[in-house]
C-alpha cells in the first residue's frame, strides 16, 4: 500500500530519509480519492475480453487501461538473478535487503565489507555516493576503520554520466576517486556466482553484494499481451499517452516509449505526464479529442554526494554546492508533503465541477440533471457515452424493497463464472442420505427457492450471522475478511463450517460494473469458504449506495464438543490468536491518517482464517472459547466471566498489538464503537489504578475478523502456543489466567 518515490530513494539508502518520509500512501491516497486499490501484482492482460490477470485476485475487468509500472533493472542474456544480486528495483525488494545488508554490518562492524555497484549511469553513481557514506557512518560509530568497506563501480561504457556533458562525468569520477571508490570502464559483466562477479576482460572480483543499476527493462507480459512494444519491451505510445496498437490502454513514465519524443528513463517525465494523463483519460471516456503532450528536451538531474551537496546536471552544464542539495531536499520533500498530508474530507469520492463526488452533489445531480454524471461533471447521456461502460438514456431513480434487487441476468452470468472457478464437489441429486455425512440436497447446483440440507444424525447444527459495510475497497479481499469473519463464530463453538448463503449490497451502477462487483465480492468469499471445505448454498443481492457483505453460516459439531462462553474453570490460561487494532487503524484510513504499511498488516491479520486455532485449541482440550469483534476484547471476556462466574486476571503487556494501532490511538482517533464498548469497562475491579495506561483504550476496540479467545488447562498452555505459532499464528499470547470469583469485587483485573 505504499510507493517508493524513486527522487529520495538514495536519501533513504544514506539513512537522510526514513521509509514514511520517501513513500507515497497509496491506501490514503486511494481513500481521499474514492478509488479502489487492490494491492498485487500484474502477470498478464487479455486485451480482447479487457481483463487483468493477477497473483491473487480473480481476472479483473476494465474499460480503459493506464500502465505506470515504472521498470526493472536489465540482466545480461544467460545472467540470473543470485541471493547476492540487490537489483535497485522494484524499490521494496531492494530496500529490504539493503536494511538486512546493513543490519548485518552493524552486528559486525569489525568484518571487512566488499561492495559492488553494476551501472555507471546517475543511479549507480548516486548510490555509490550514499552507499558508502551509510557504511562509514557505522563504522565510525564502532571505531572500525573505513578502510573495512571496499566499494567497487563497474561501468560497461567508457564513461560514466554517459548521458551528461564530459566535465561532469570528469567531475564525478575525479569525485568517486577522491573517496576510494574503485570505478572500472569499459567492463561488460559476463557471470555473476555466489559472491563472485566475473566481467569479459577477465576481471574477477569477490564480494558480499552486488547492486545492480543498469540500464531499465520492461516485464514480457505487455508484449505477450499484444500491446506494440520497442525493442526492449516498453509501450509505444503516440503524442497523446495512447498504446499504438490499442487506443484504451495508455501508459506513462519509464514503461511507455513516446515514438515521436524519445527520451531517457528519468522520474521527471513520469511526473510531468501526470496531468496530461489526467486529462486525456476524462477526455477519451466522454468520447472528447485528446490534446497531444510534448515533453521537455532538456530538464534537470540533482545528484546527492552525500556530504551536504549535490551534483546539478543540465544538459553538459553542472555545477555541485551545498545549495543545489538543500534545493533537491526542499523539492522532493514539496512533493511529498502534496501526496501525503492530505486534508479530512467529510464527503469522500467524487464531487461535480472539478472531477470529485459527493453524495449530497450526487443526489442533486440525478434531480437536476436527469442522467448519469460523468468524471468530470460532463453528463454521459448527452455524450452518447456507451463505449466505456455506460449506459444511454439513463433517468433512475432507484427502488427500494424487493425491486431493489440485482438484476437475474447478472446474477446468473456471476453465478456461472464463480461456479467455474470453484466447482463443488460432486452430489448425488438427490443424494442418497447418510447418517454420517451432511449433504446437501438443494443448493447452487439446482435452485430452488431455498437450499435444503440433510443433517446428519448425531450432530448438532450451529448457525450465525454476520455482515457489515466494507472497510476496504477491494470487493474481492473484502469478501475475504467478511467470510472469515463470519465463519470465526461457528469454529468458536468447536464447530466445522458446512455451507452459508450470502447477502450481498453492490453499489449502484452500470449492468457491467455491478456485475463485476459482485463477481469479486463472491470469488473472495468463495475462496475463503473453498478453504474452509463448506459451500456457498444460496442468498440475496441487493443494490445500494455502498458496498456490504455477510453470510449466514451453518456448521456441524458433536454435541459433547461444543465450546461455549460459559466453559472457563479456575486455574486455566487464556490465549488470543491475533492482535488487537483494526477498529482504529481503519478509523484513522478514512481520515487518511494511518501509513499503508499498518493497513496491509491489518489485512493480512484479518485474511488468516481461524479454523487452524479452532482445530488446535480443541486437541489441546480447550473448554470455553470465543471470538473477538465488533465488542472488542473486554466486552467479549466479559460475556465469557459471566457465562463462566469466574474472575480473570488480565496482562495488558501481554496483549499482541497491530503496528500503528497504540499511534492512532494516541492521536485520539477510535472507532465509532468504542464509546459503547467502554460501558464494559464498569466491570474492571482496578479500573481507577490503570485507566491512564494507553493501552487499556485498546482493550476496548472493535475488531472485524479478530482472533479467537480461548481457555485451556494450564497444562496445556505452553505446548498449545507453541502449536499456534507453529501454525502461522505469530503473535499469539496468553493474555490471562482465570480466578475463582471473589464476593464484591469486579470479575476483570488489569495487571
């Protein structure tokens, strides 16, 4: 959920920077905006159906397509990627072994250090600069010798800046030397093995690194997909941002190659490009000319030496001063502050007049206008708008009650697809009935007018309800955290999931984006049902003006092994599975105030599906169990103490705690729930001695798709977290220990 600006990338690399301050929050970014953002990553499109194939998402359908993937650094023919190759994108990667690389040598500090650095162009040269100057900073502040580090810069040119003027390559490489790094020219690398890097001169070098910053290469699935390519594997596009040879894909920056204006791989385009692109798509979707863009021949190049300066390039003019890296500085921070400082919007989305909306200008928009609004305020009707997904002759007001429903003919083309991704198992219709075996006799496979389940003898039916509005704007990994969500009840009982049926509101729209809503919405629940090994059986389909989901879910259980609130004895451990936190972390992304990384964090917490803990908690002879949710972790322990008439004693340290959660909280900003949740808090005996601790606001956090709570025999506790952990649930703890409970005094301590 965040992106790396390529501007303070080296920055971050000297330690001037720090992750926040050099990456762009998509998640905030996206909310402020009313877009959606699925985070994954891109390996095909299909340009005749207009779909896009990803690592874990369903195929996603589009109506015009814009390509800003950027580019990765080019391997030589017969070369591959080795564990000691850093290639210097994508930008995460390599960021991430860069911190492993210097947290190894700030362990070590005494060990000699080899580096080399493959690319003589500004990249390579800025990082050879900034590369060195973090190393000497730690072996400075270890009293080791600077002459522990050995950096290397291997160039295949004759000189480096090859695209600058010669003064400044003289400049740079007389810069380099002077601080004993080793450039050598004129050297193509032909092998790189393990901490060996061999070039076609014979020159052999070993080392512990190497960073890799040559010249940029495009992935192969655009060409694959058809799209008119260059010769390295980059978009063609004409003067308006559009492919050659596909109009309804644009592409931008270092992955498109403007036939009319060839220019080098340089992050100024790509931001220059941004309004035009801007403008060009509002155009193309209500069927306007596009206005051409012609970028700049000449534009500035700012190079950080690391030492309070930095090197300006323009065309074969340079100059390096203290001034020019205070200018680079205060530019790349500008922009940043643009992107990430975000004002509170009470209307989010898209508002008529300037490309936003607002549901209050919305719904003044359907009276006065009598027709759908375009991006950009332009009514789609009077533009004959059909191409991109609109819809002609459109004057709607939307019904309420029954003719609210989806339409059947798109629910049967999402029935149809979501069943040809996830075939059921084969039933017999009708099934022969088996006493052993719930099956189920009526269901997707043959509709009817409700599903129809044979319950098998013996077993005890556990049914639950749960939904709610969407948290996340991604239908399919939203379905995901509903289904989870939703299933934690039955394996809280000691249940295992059977079958659910769905209710679904889509947002109003075009028959084909509906249609695309609700096919993501389903996958994403079907995936995690599939998972589960229950199916989806039936349900309703409303549409509405914002996204919700839910299922109803029935489970099997013996009667003997049912978990209940009521099941804690004295003398037993309490052990959560999952941290605390989504409720303020997803109040602070609406106010765009969380960092990208908490929210992927969260998401990933709240994708784990419970069914694992369930099945251990039960092998370790669990007695009671819960999940926690919308009445956060007091208000559920405290349906447990009084189902239970135990008392518990609570270690608020040992509470696991999501990343960015005490932050927000400290911020002031909690869930809209937590105001009723603190009524539980009445029943903390020592309330009045911790109420100042921080973190006993967050006992009382809502959690969507939240861990289980369980109590098993103290005997049981250390092998049962160890089997947790085992399991995936890395921040599981034993949060508590149960008490017989005292006449007059609160149920819950806080220790």
């Amino acid at each position: 959920s965040e992106s790396a600006y390529s501007g303070m990338l080296p920055g971050r690399v000297a330690g001037f920077y720090t992750d926040e301050e050099c990456h762009i929050n998509l998640c905030a970014l996206a909310e402020f905006a009313g877009a959606q953002l699925y985070v994954d990553c891109v390996t095909g499109l299909d340009l005749a159906n207009r779909k896009i194939f990803c690592d874990r998402h369903p195929p996603v359908a589009f109506d015009v397509l814009s390509i800003d993937i950027g580019s990765t650094p080019a391997l030589p023919d017969g070369l591959q990627l080795s564990s000691s190759i850093l290639p210097a994108k994508p930008t995460r990667a390599f960021l991430d072994q860069w911190d492993d690389l210097i947290d190894h040598i700030s362990k070590q500090p005494e060990l000699p250090i080899r580096l080399v650095i493959v690319g003589g162009g500004a990249g390579g040269v800025e990082l050879a600069f900034t590369m060195q100057h973090r190393i000497q900073q730690i072996l400075q502040a270890a009293n080791q010798p600077l002459t522990n580090l050995e950096l290397h810069l291997i160039h295949r040119g004759s000189q480096l800046l090859p695209r600058s003027g010669q003064w400044i390559s003289t400049y740079a490489r007389s810069l380099l030397t002077q601080r004993n790094i080793r450039i050598h020219l004129n050297e193509a690398v032909e092998t790189v093995e393990t901490h060996t890097i061999r070039c076609k001169s014979g020159l052999e070098l070993t080392c512990d690194a190497i960073v890799w910053v040559t010249q940029a290469s495009a992935p192969d699935w655009l060409s694959k997909a058809g799209l008119a390519v260059d010769d390295r594997g980059f978009v063609q596009v004409s003067d308006t941002l559009q492919s050659t040879s596909h109009p309804f894909v644009f592409a931008v920056g270092d992955v498109a190659d403007m036939i009319n204006h060839p220019r080098p791989k340089a992050g100024v385009f790509a931001v220059r490009q941004g309004k035009p692109l801007c403008q060009n798509l509002r155009r193309f979707l209500q069927n306007q000319s596009l206005k051409p863009f012609h970028p700049q021949k000449r534009y500035l190049s700012l190079i950080n030496t690391a030492d309070g300066q930095a090197l300006a390039m323009r065309g074969s003019l340079g100059w390096r001063s203290p001034l020019c890296w205070k200018w680079k500085d205060h530019l790349d921070r500008r922009f940043m502050e643009r992107l990430n400082n975000l004002p509170e919007m009470k209307n989010r989305g898209w508002k008529i007049g300037d490309g936003r909306w607002g549901m209050g200008d919305r719904q003044k928009a359907s009276s006065k206008e009598g027709g759908r609004q375009g991006i950009g305020g332009g009514n789609l009707e009077a533009q004959g708008f059909e191409q991109a997904g609109g819809v002609k002759n459109i004057s709607v007001m939307h019904c309420a009650g029954c003719g609210s429903k989806v339409g059947s003919t798109i629910l049967d083309l999402v029935l149809q697809r979501i069943q040809s991704d996830f075939p059921p198992s084969p039933i017999p219709h009708p099934p022969t009935p088996n006493p052993h075996s719930p099956t189920i006799q009526i269901g997707l496979n043959h509709p009817d007018d409700a599903a129809v389940i044979q319950v098998p003898a013996n077993k005890v039916l556990v049914q639950t309800i749960d939904a709610f509005t969407a948290l996340i704007h991604d239908p399919f990994v939203f379905g995901q955290i509903s289904a989870n969500h939703a299933l934690s009840d039955v394996y809280a009982m000691g249940a295992m999931p059977h079958s659910a049926l769905a209710i679904a509101t889509i947002p109003y729209g075009a028959e084909s984006k509906v249609e695309e809503s609700l096919y993501q919405l389903l996958s994403g629940a079907m995936k995690v049902l599939h998972e589960a090994g229950a199916v989806l059986i039936g349900g309703h389909t409303t549409v509405g003006t914002e996204l919700a989901f839910g299922l109803s879910c029935n489970g099997f259980a013996e009667p003997d092994q049912l978990l209940r609130k009521g099941g804690m004895q004295p003398g037993q451990a309490l052990i959560l599975t999952k941290p605390l936190g989504t409720g303020t972390l997803f109040a602070a992304k609406m106010r765009y105030q969380v960092l990208g990384r908490w929210i992927d964090q969260s998401v990933e917490s709240m994708l784990r599906s419970n069914q694992q803990a369930a099945h251990c908690f039960l092998h370790h002879k669990a007695t009671a169990c819960t999940d926690i949710t919308g009445f956060g972790l007091v208000g559920h322990l405290l349906e447990m103490v009084r189902a239970s008439k135990v008392a518990v004693t609570l270690d608020l340290d040992a509470v696991p705690v999501l990343d960015g959660a005490l932050a927000m909280l400290d911020r002031g900003i909690f869930s809209s729930l937590r105001s009723q949740n603190l009524q539980a808090s009445q029943w903390i005996d020592n309330l009045s001695t911790v109420n100042h601790l921080p973190k006993l606001q967050l006992l009382f956090d809502p959690q969507t798709a939240g861990g289980l709570l369980a109590a098993v025999p103290i005997e049981q506790e250390t092998a049962c977290l160890a089997a947790l952990k085992a399991l995936g649930y890395a921040q599981c703890a034993t949060i508590a220990h149960t008490e017989p409970l005292i006449a007059g005094k609160q149920p819950i301590t806080i220790a």
